[in-house]
C-alpha cells in the first residue's frame, strides 16, 4: 500500500467523521435535548466528535490534504440531520442505520486492506476501534425503531447511496 492510497484513507475518514457530526448537529437543532432519542443521539455525536478529532490530528501530522469538498459536506451533512431528524425520531435512527451500514463495510473494506499489506498498524487501530463504535451506533439505531421510519426502505436505500458517493468523492477531491 502505497503513501497515495494512506492518504485517500485518512481524507475520507475525515471527511466522514466530520460529516457524521454535522448529521448530529442537524437532528439536535431539530430535536433538541428532550426528544425521545436525544440522549442517544448526543452520545453517537460525542463519540463521532472525538473520532473526528483524531482524524483530524492524523491529518495535520501526516501532512494530508482535506477534502476540497469540507464546505459541502458541511451543509450536506448538517441538512440530511436535520431533514430527517423533521420525519420524526424513527427517522433521524434510520438516517443513523443507513449511514453506519456502509461506514462499517467502508471501515471493514479498509481494515482488511491495512491488515492484508501490514502498511499502517496506527490507521488500522484507530479504524478498528471506531468501526466498533460505528457498529454500536447501528445496533442503538435498529433498537431505537430506525426500521418504523415512514418509507424505511426508500429513505435508507437513498441515505446509502448518498454515503457510497461521499465516499468515492472525497476519496480522490
């Protein structure tokens, strides 16, 4: 594995905790602290908070350009909060399922890539242990009637996609 391909990991890693906070951000705008998933849903934010953070420690030390997209991530992420977070509370934890779905194949993906070439025992701890967390978020989701979202199905089926091509962009731009 080369540096380029480190990189683009660490890019979009960023970019993708970074967007997870901002869905947070959105849903809490909307829900604030005393709707019925707050609670839940301030400690999925807290937890993304502190990936992002080190994401974002790696990215300054390694010298590793940022997405040219940060902006739109941004607003993206923060509006994909908030609108779903306006379905109703079902919807703001199946915003939360779809996106952890494919975050932890993207984390399973990197994981074995990093294992397989041996190239970046740091990245791939750091990976590991906030798929863990991720897979929690998905579990809490499931629990907290992510599937009783009004049009479950389409809603997830978008919010994934959405994510597959966040990622591919933010991979390379």
């Amino acid at each position: 594995m080369d540096r380029d391909e480190l990189h683009r990991m660490i890019r979009v890693d960023q970019a993708g905790e970074f967007g997870a906070t901002r869905i947070y951000e959105g849903q809490l705008a909307v829900m604030g602290d005393r709707g019925p998933h707050s609670a839940e849903i301030r400690h999925m934010a807290a937890q993304e908070a502190e990936h992002r953070a080190k994401f974002d420690a790696l990215l300054a030390r390694r010298g590793v350009r940022p997405t040219a997209l940060h902006s739109f991530w941004s607003a993206a992420g923060y509006a994909l909060g908030a609108g779903t977070a306006l379905l109703g509370p079902e919807a703001a934890m199946a915003c939360t399922a779809a996106v952890e779905t494919e975050i932890d194949k993207h984390y399973s993906d990197q994981l074995d890539a990093l294992q397989a070439s041996g190239a970046d025992p740091e990245l791939a701890e750091m990976i590991e242990a906030f798929r863990e967390e991720e897979r929690e978020h998905l579990d809490s989701a499931m629990a907290n009637g992510a599937e009783r979202a009004p049009a479950y199905p389409l809603l997830s089926g978008v919010i994934r996609l959405g994510c597959r091509i966040a990622i591919r962009l933010s991979e390379r731009v």
